[in-house]
C-alpha cells in the first residue's frame, strides 16, 4: 500500500524540481484570453451606445444643416451679382473642423483640401494666412503650415452650432488685423448619411464688393458695404459649420458601427480560442487522471 501511494505522488510531482505543472501555460492562455473577452466585451458596449447617440443627434443635426443650407444660398445670389473682377494673390482660408475625435477622417479630410487648395493655386502667395475652427485640424495643419497659422477657434459647435457661434467668429477674423484679398472656407459637405466630401466657399469682401459694377451700380454709404459684407461671411461660416457638424456625426455613427462589428467579431474569435483551449486544458487533466490510474494498477500487479 505504502508503495503505492508513493508511486502516485512521485507520478504527479514536476520532472524537474521548481518547474510548472505541464498545464501551467494553457492556464494562463485561458485567463488571458479571458481577460480579452471581457475588455473587448466592454468596448463593444461603448461603441453601441456612442452609435444609439449619434443616431439620435444626426436627425437634429440634418435639420439644422437644411436649415442652414438657405442661408449658404442667399450668399450664392449675392456672389453672383458681384463677381469679384481680380484675381486674389493673398487669401484667408478659414478651415471648418471641430473638437471631438472617434469620427473617421472628418478632420484630416479639410485639412487635405486645404493644403491642396495652396497648392494648386500657383499666383497665390506662400504666407497666405490660415484660420483653423476646432483643435483636430488645428493640430494638423500646424505641423505642415506652421507659418501660416494666425489664429483659432475652439469649443464652437459642441451642440448644433447656431448662427451666433458664426457670428462670434466673423467678429473676431474681421477684429483680428489679418490682412487677405479674400476668403476662402473649406469644409466637409454632407453627401449622404455615409459619405461626404471636402468643399470650399469662396466669400467676397467688402472692397471687392465695392469694386463690383453691380454695387457701382448704386449709391450706397461705406456702412452698408461693410455690414452687408460682414453678414455674407457670417452666413458662409454658419452654412460650412451647421453641414460640416452634420458630417461629423454621420462619420462618427458609421465609424462606431464598424468599431462594434469589429469587437463582435474579435469577441467570436477569441471565444472559439478560448473554447479550444479549455478543451485542450481539460484533455490533459483527463490524461493525467488516466495516467495516474494507469500506474496504480501496473504497480498492483507488480505487486
């Protein structure tokens, strides 16, 4: 009996003195694995309720842009009327972007157009001065056209933006002392609720208004060039912010809906990973039970 009980223990002790038992490692894959799960698990929880909130904002944010799209068409008369006669060597480019990330290439979309818009523009001046709407693009465009950066504007549109957010704007870039031949908006315009695209608005001044022959036309004081001018940038800026808002949160919906496809799918392979090797962990603790078994009755014989 003693003999026994001896050759069961020496059976199930480690070959070498310290080492692990032979299932050791397939233990710590299982709790690895199941420490992934449960992260993933909680990731496709956050990505599901950003989705549900984007959806209920981007009705809010189709109405204000339909609403703000009238505004952009008022401009559109206007600049029509009074085409600007020279060709503009210094612009402003006032990029539209926002604060918030987790959104797809909203950000690095504008920022693209903008430097291909430099670029193309061969008559344009080097130092054209840029003006950034949101911290994304601004941290972007700062490392490419360090030069050019002159001023920014940030916590704008964290709601829906409302005309007094553009207006607020249009007060600064025209308090600000930048000196530009015109102004050119870029933005992100809403195509469907899946894709969008980069635009660009180019907005008349108050001294290409007044070089217009359709202003000449009338006798008008300085006051009201000026106000008309002010407003026409206020109306451009609110347009490029209510659509470019509607894009963020359209790509900010797609994006976590892929972002939850993806963790379902890590979630379904890391499941099967973990299925297997419980299966395999389990496998060998049955072939260390057989085996112990086996021992006891050899040795039974033996003796």
């Amino acid at each position: 009996m003693l003999a026994r009980r001896t050759l069961a223990c020496v059976g199930s002790q480690p070959s070498v003195l310290g080492a692990a038992p032979t299932n050791a490692r397939n233990m710590a894959t299982l709790r690895e694995l199941e420490l992934r799960l449960k992260s993933v698990r909680n990731i496709e929880k956050i990505t599901k309720s950003m989705k549900m909130i984007a959806s209920t904002k981007l009705n809010k944010a189709q109405r204000a842009m339909n609403s703000g799209k009238q505004y952009g068409a008022a401009n559109a008369e206007l600049f029509q009327n009074s085409p600007s006669e020279e060709p503009a060597k210094r612009k402003l480019f006032v990029v539209v972007s926002s604060d918030k990330g987790l959104c797809g290439g909203v950000h690095s979309s504008v920022s693209k157009a903008t430097r291909r818009v430099m670029a193309e523009q061969k008559d344009l001046d080097p130092e054209s001065p840029v003006m950034v709407i949101g911290d994304k693009s601004k941290a972007q465009l700062s490392r490419v056209l360090p030069k050019n950066m002159t001023l920014s504007f940030n916590q704008i549109g964290r709601d829906v933006p409302t005309f007094a957010d553009a207006a607020g704007v249009t007060d600064l870039i025209l308090k600000s002392g930048v000196e530009y031949d015109s102004i050119t908006i870029v933005y992100n315009k809403f195509v469907s609720a899946i894709s969008y695209e980069a635009a660009t608005i180019d907005v008349v001044t108050e001294n290409a208004l007044k070089a217009s022959s359709g202003f000449k036309a009338y006798e008008m004081e300085d006051d009201v060039t000026k106000d008309v001018a002010e407003f026409a940038l206020a109306n451009a800026i609110y347009a490029a912010l209510v659509e470019g808002h509607a894009c963020e949160i359209s790509a900010r919906r797609n994006a976590m809906d892929n972002a939850s496809k993806n963790a379902s799918d890590m979630i379904n392979s890391l499941q099967l990973q973990y299925n297997r090797g419980r299966q395999a962990a389990i496998t060998n603790e049955l072939v260390d039970i057989i085996t112990g078994a086996f021992h006891l009755v050899i040795s039974d014989i033996l003796h």
